[in-house]
C-alpha cells in the first residue's frame, strides 16, 4: 500500500481545516421560548416568543400566539430574564396583527424590573401595557419589537413571559393569564465546536504517526 507523503498529508491536514473553517459558528443567533407554563392550568403551548439578532447590540423579539390565543396589549406584559441592561428605552419598533389587522406604531407605557408574573416567578425586565392598535383592538396574534442595549445578543436570554387571552384575534376573550417558558428551545451548542476540537487533535495526531513512519 502506498504511504502518503509529508507533503499530501500537509496538504489534505489544510484542505480539513479549512472545511471545518466554514461549518457554521455553534452560537445560536436566535433563541424559541415556547410558553407550556401559565397560570390557568391549562395544556400544551399558548405560543412562542422567538428572539434573534438583528444587529449591533440589537435583538428583534417575535410573538406568536397560537390558535385560540392572543397576546393582552392594553395592560398586558412582555417580560424577559437573562439579558442585562435593559431599560424602558430599549423597546423600539413595536408593531402587531389581530387577524387580518396589522398595526405599528404601538408603545409600551410601563417599564418593570425584577417584577413578578402570575406566580410563575419574577422576571428581570418587564415591558407593559402596550398602546397606540386601532380603537376597539385590546390583543393581538403577533407582536414583533426591537431591543437595543450595550453587548445585547439574543443567546443571553434564558426566559420569556406573557400576558395572554383565551382567544383569537383582537377581542381578547373571556379569560387572561400569564404563561412562561420551560428551557429554552435554541441554544449554542458547544458539543458541535468540542467535536471540531477532538478531529483536528485526532488528524494532527494521525499525521504525526504517518510522518514518523
């Protein structure tokens, strides 16, 4: 059997590193919290609230209800834990639907640190009752706004709550809760950089033995 030269093994160690130089970064640029916990005993999700980077010290949150319920806008909560920094300011861009409807132009009027939800814990930062849909709007399917804040990146978020309504669309519906996450559902995975780690010791230590030979 023919043993690879000093210089094709050179060349192949390069050509590997370089494959691996383009496997994508193992951080997560965005991070799912689907709300399974809330306060009225009910089953299964209410919705998710999806966090991704969007730019310099900048994250965009999404929130989508799922069906047969609606986010609480006047008097509702969006709260987060995690993150550090986090001022009434940070929130921009604010924008919702209820049903066919879409909004902009919406604000949140109340600011709340370390502040408790529902009984399901305190959470760091908590931004409220939301303002500004079209007359006779109080909920929404979707929530979408912006946070900016020094070093902000959407992997430090550990947790996400609402204020939510059993019901679709913009009327809210009979009853409102609070509803949380559990883990969250996008995270770095540092298994994947560890494996790229163990293969390049594993091919440094291959060419080696074939060198020496």
């Amino acid at each position: 059997m023919r043993v690879p030269t000093r210089k094709t093994l050179l060349m192949l160690a390069a050509i590997a590193v370089l494959s691996l130089a383009c496997v994508p970064a193992a951080l997560a640029d965005s991070v799912s919290f689907s709300l399974t916990s809330n306060n009225l005993g009910l089953g299964g999700s209410v919705g998710t609230v999806m966090i991704t980077d969007s730019g310099t010290n900048q994250v965009t949150v999404t929130i989508t209800m799922n069906a047969g319920f609606s986010l609480k806008l006047d008097g509702g909560d969006v709260a987060f834990n995690g993150p550090s920094g986090l001022t009434s300011g940070s929130a921009s861009s604010v924008a919702g639907t209820a049903g066919l409807i879409g909004f902009a132009g919406l604000s949140f009027k109340q600011f709340h640190t370390n502040h408790e939800m529902g009984g399901l814990g305190k959470f760091s930062f908590d931004y409220a009752n939301i303002s500004g849909a079209p007359n006779g709007t109080v909920s929404a399917d979707t929530l979408t706004f912006v946070l900016t804040a020094p070093g902000l990146m959407a992997d430090q978020f550990t947790g996400a709550a609402i204020h939510f309504c059993t019901a679709s669309g913009g009327d809210c519906g009979p009853k409102t809760g609070f509803a949380s996450n559990g883990p969250p559902a996008a995270v770095p995975e540092p298994g994947t950089l560890s494996m790229i780690g163990t293969g390049l010791l594993g091919l440094g230590a291959l060419t080696r033995k074939f060198i020496q030979k």
